[in-house]
C-alpha cells in the first residue's frame, strides 16, 4: 500500500476517477429534479390562472354566506324578542309583560325621556286604545334597540314614533274628560265623578251613574284630590311636570288587575271548551249498535 506525503493512504487514479463519476451522476440527478420542479411549477402557475376568476366566485359566494348568516343571526335575535300580542296572550303571560311595561314606562319615558303628564295622562292604562299605544311604543322601543338592528330604527323611534303615539293618547284621553291635578293622581273620567258627586250629595249609596258610558275599569281613586282653582295653577304647568309612578300607578295596577282577571275567566272558559272537546273526539269503547 502506497501512502501520500501527508502519511495518508495515496488514492489511485482509478479511485479518483470512480468518485468524479459519482458527483456527476448526482448532479444529472439534481439537474433531472429541477427540472422536473420547473415544469412542477410551470403546470401550478397555469392551474392558478385557470382557477383565478373561478377562486373570485367562491370568495364572492363567501361574502354572501357571510351576509345570509349575519342577516339570520339578526332575524334569530329578533324573534327571541316578538312584539307582545296582548290580544291573544295567557294572563300568565300578561303578567310577565304588564310588570315590564310598568318599568319601562317609570325607567325610560319618565326617567330618560322626561315625558310630561300633559302628553301621558296619569289614566292613560284605563283607556285600551292609549294603553295599546304605550305597549306599542315599548315593543319597538325595544325593537329599535337591539344589537343587531339599524341604527335608522332607533332614529324612527326618537324621531316619530314617541311623538306619533304620544299625540294618539291625547286623542284618546282628552282633557275634557281626564285631567291632571296638582299634587296628586290626575282625575279619570270627570263628567262621571262629577255626576257621582252629585248623586251622592242626594244618596251616598251612588258609587257610579246608572246611565251613560262608563269605563271598563272602575276608577281607583274616588275623588281623593279635589279639583284645585285655576287661578293656583299656571296654564302649561302640566306640560312641564313628568310622569309619576305615584300619579299613574294606581290607576295602573288597577288595570292590569282588571285585565288580568278578564284573561284567567277566558283561559278558564277555553280549558274546559278544549277539554269539552277532546272528550267528544274520543273513540267510545262501547260496541256499535247492532
């Protein structure tokens, strides 16, 4: 064995020669492989472009799932919160929703809004048509606010619902009929307490005319605060003072009393008609006649 000038083993020309052929064959194999990516990437390129207007499809497609899924989400929240329909709800139900209208009638029209016993007379729940307009304004007042509702809603509500309702209850109790008194609950159907004055300075057995319209809720408050002299009042002085829980809730609770016991008399009348009637669609166990 013949050794290098270093001391290592001398390498033949046989051997150098063998290890030039093996770099080149891995070299026409990396040569072979970059090529091989070359048309690789040359083929993905012309598959990109093919696919190009085809990806701007799914992703205009994605933006519409997108839009049907946010306009679901909104429906969805919407419906956890349907408008109260006082016409056919439960009285358990009614319940539920007389309390909130109370609350939101002492925290939002009275706290926030500053409304006046001039435009929401203290009587305005004895009176069904003012009462549906109260109702109506808290339902789309809570519609108008929800997370996912337009802010154009919100603006509806503030800019002409309050004062479209508010203008209709004054309609329905007008002033020549219900009025508002200093320092107390305003007076609820005055030619009927007036009338009743006047019946009982004669028998004060009379608690209501025999004659003439008369309320579907007796009135709470039995002529407590006299009617006070125009001269100690300023004209528009019930144009200034807001609503009082003390003032209207009286009258308030004795209406949804009222109501309440309406709607248990007809839930009770539609439990036995129902009852009534599935025991008629019962199949008799007794045979045919023969």
């Amino acid at each position: 064995m013949t050794t290098a000038p270093d001391g290592g083993p001398a390498n033949s020309r046989a051997g150098r020669d063998s290890q030039v052929l093996d770099l080149a064959a891995d070299v026409r194999r990396v040569r072979d492989d970059v090529n091989r990516l070359r048309e690789t990437m040359g083929d993905l390129a012309s598959t990109v472009s093919e696919f190009g207007p085809q990806l701007l499809d799914v992703q205009r497609d994605l933006n519409g799932v997108r839009g049907l899924v946010d306009e679901l989400t909104a429906a969805t929240e919407t419906t956890q919160t349907p408008p109260a329909d006082w016409f056919t709800m439960t009285a358990d139900a009614a319940q539920q929703e007389w309390v909130a209208l109370g609350d939101w009638v002492h925290h939002v029209l009275a706290g926030w809004y500053q409304i006046a016993r001039a435009q929401l007379p203290d009587c305005w729940a004895l009176h069904r048509p003012a009462f549906l307009q109260v109702a109506w304004l808290h339902t789309s007042h809570t519609q108008a606010y929800l997370p996912a509702s337009h802010p154009n809603q919100a603006a509806e509500w503030n800019t002409r619902w309050l004062d479209a309702a508010l203008e209709k209850v004054r309609r329905y109790v007008p002033e020549s009929r219900c009025r508002a008194v200093t320092g107390g609950p305003g007076e609820h159907l005055v030619d009927h307490l007036e009338t009743t004055q006047q019946a009982r300075s004669v028998d004060p057995g009379v608690h209501y005319p025999p004659a003439g319209e008369v309320s579907p809720y007796p009135n709470p408050y039995d002529q407590q605060y006299a009617p006070q002299p125009p001269e100690q009042r300023s004209p528009d002085w019930a144009e200034q003072e807001v609503i009082r829980a003390d003032y209207w809730g009286g009258y308030f609770t004795q209406a949804m009393q009222a109501d309440l016991a309406w709607r248990r008399t007809r839930d009770e009348q539609l439990a036995t008609q129902n009852a009534e009637t599935e025991t008629r669609q019962q199949p008799s166990d007794d045979p045919p006649p023969h």
